[in-house]
C-alpha cells in the first residue's frame, strides 16, 4: 500500500513532535522510578549505550531537536530493559530507527525534526520513549511458552533521538540523553515483540468546546497479545480512553503523565481478538482559556496544537516490526 508525502510528513513530525508516555509516569503499574539526580549511567555489560552531543537551551526557550546517528552495536542484538536519562529541563525523549539515514551521522537539527528524507519506503519506527528525566522499561520474561520478550536492533541500525526540552529559567542550560539498551546473549530464545502506535490527525475542537470527544478505530494483528498500553494527549485533554469493544482497557486524566498499563505475565496479556482485532481510542477535549477563541486541531505545540494517540508494545512482532495506524488506517 502506498503512503503518500503527507501521511510521512505527520507521522515524522506528529509522533516525533510531543511524545508519548510510552514508558509509564504514573498511574497504574508506573514502571518509571523516582529520582533526584539524573547522572550518567555506565554502560551495560552487553548491549550498548547512546550519548546525545550536549547543547544549550536559552533560557525561556522550549526546543524540539533531533541527533542522528547509527545504533552502535556491531552485531544484531535483542534487547531486553531500555533505560533512559536525560537531564533537568527534559520533556521527553523518543527513539525511532529508519530504513536509511535520515540525516548524516551527527547531524543536530531543530528543523524539521524527524522529516528529513522521510518517505513511504523510509517511515520511522518508534523503539523507545520516556517522559520522566530517569525511566526504564524492562520487558516482560515469560510469552507463555517460557521464552522472554525482546525487541530486535540490527548492528549499525540508523537512527535518531527526538528530544524535547522547556527552559523555563532565566539562565541557559546544557542538556543531553543517555539510552542504555541491555541486551540477551546471542544465543538466548525469544519472543519479538516491537511497539504498536495510534495516531489521530484529524483532531479538530472548535472554538470554546467543552467535553469535545476525538475517537477513532485501528486494526490490531489477528493473533497479537499486549502487555503494555498508553496514551498521548496535550493540555486540552481532560481524558483519554483506550477501549476494546466495550471493555475499557487504558484510561487516564492526566494528560502530561497518563501511566501505562502493565500486563507482564502470560495470565495477564492482552488480546483485543474479542473485539473483533480492533481498538478504540478517544480523547476528551476542553478548549479554554488562551486557546478558547480558535479552533484546535493536530499539531506539535503542546501549548497550542492538540494529539491523541494510544501506545502500547505487542507480541508476536513479525521481523521485529513497529506498527502505525494512522487514521484508522494500517497499522503498516
């Protein structure tokens, strides 16, 4: 199936311009731990680390930039536990890998994040993302036939970090990220498992809306199982919602940090085959205060555009492969 420029282009800078919570931040079955400090971790003992160049963000200023780069693992690994610190003044982070470069290595760009050369045949694929400034996400050990989880990377895969960083003080402030992805041994069995994404760019709240409800339907692979599901919303979300058929299976009111849904053993994976292989996502809308006077629709600004995606991780992932639907159609 075709995608055209337009579908590449939202998709780039949607899911790459805000972030989802798609590794937890309250809410039920948090799997981000509280810190006070966020110092660099050491690296692991197998897998491999990913170290953002530091820059400098103004004060008053709220940034989005991209670096580029390969994944610097020098054989094809399967990672078990993602863990993530990014430095004070972090909104949040989101990993994705391409087909092919985007942008030369050690590119750092503010323009145009996460579109670059994006086409049909170069789609970015979420891996992992954090919201909090010191996350992890370790994946689950048992697919119910007593093999774990674990998220495929090729060697030298090439990739970007998508960041998102609010100065909110009166002096500059220099940041970077730091991805730790710890991996299995090269001879340990396992189940693929890769993130599963919504994305809604249709959003459109009109003017002084109170209780405006955005939803739409996605296909979910005939046979899947999910041990993890999210949303992302911005500031006029006062809820969003996930549901199979009518069963609720992800809701939250807080629209900065929703949680996740944590189902991490084989009694407590979830299936939407009940529902027919198919999810409802929704979020609910007021349009007050400073926005009140104009329509909102789909956007990257936090302040001023509007989301509303679902995120989760699924299993069994074919080759690995992260998913997309987009408007209700996919996922690719």
């Amino acid at each position: 199936m075709r995608i055209g420029l337009g579908f590449a282009f939202v998709l780039a800078t949607g899911l790459a311009a805000c972030g989802s919570d798609g590794t937890g931040g309250g809410g039920d079955d948090t799997m981000t731990p509280d810190a006070n400090n966020n110092t660099d971790p050491p690296p692991p003992a197998r897998g491999f680390q990913i170290k953002s160049p530091e820059i400098t963000i103004k004060a008053g200023e709220e940034i989005t930039y991209c670096w580029y780069f390969k994944t610097p693992n020098t054989e094809d690994m399967v990672v078990k536990k993602w863990s993530s610190v990014m430095t004070s003044g972090s909104h949040h982070m989101i990993m994705f890998t391409t087909t092919s470069p985007v942008q030369p290595d050690g590119t750092v760009s503010a323009s145009q994040c996460g579109v670059g050369g994006a086409s049909a045949q170069n789609v970015p694929s979420w891996i992992y993302a954090a919201q909090n400034e010191v996350a992890e996400l370790a994946l689950p050990t048992d697919d119910g036939t007593g093999k774990p989880l674990g998220q495929i990377i090729t060697k030298g895969k090439p990739a970007y970090l998508q960041m998102h960083y609010l100065n909110p003080s009166d002096q500059d402030i220099k940041v970077h990220v730091v991805v730790n992805a710890e991996a299995f041994e090269a001879t340990q069995a396992f189940t693929p498992t890769a993130p599963y994404i919504t994305f809604n760019g249709n959003i459109n709240i009109p003017p002084g809306a109170m209780g405006d409800v955005e939803t739409q339907s996605c296909a979910t692979p005939a046979g899947s199982k999910f041990w993890m599901m999210s949303t992302h919303a911005h500031k006029q979300a006062v809820k969003t919602e996930v549901k199979a058929g009518t069963d609720t299976v992800f809701s939250s009111t807080d629209w900065e940090h929703p949680g996740a849904k944590m189902w991490m053993t084989p009694t407590e994976f979830y299936s939407f085959g009940a529902a027919g292989n198919r999810l409802t996502y929704s979020c609910t809308y007021n349009n007050t205060g400073s926005n009140a006077q104009r329509t909102i629709t789909t956007g990257d600004s936090a302040a001023t555009d509007e989301m509303c995606m679902a995120t989760g991780y699924y299993f069994p992932a074919a080759n690995g492969k992260s998913l997309i639907c987009y408007n209700g159609l996919g996922p690719f």
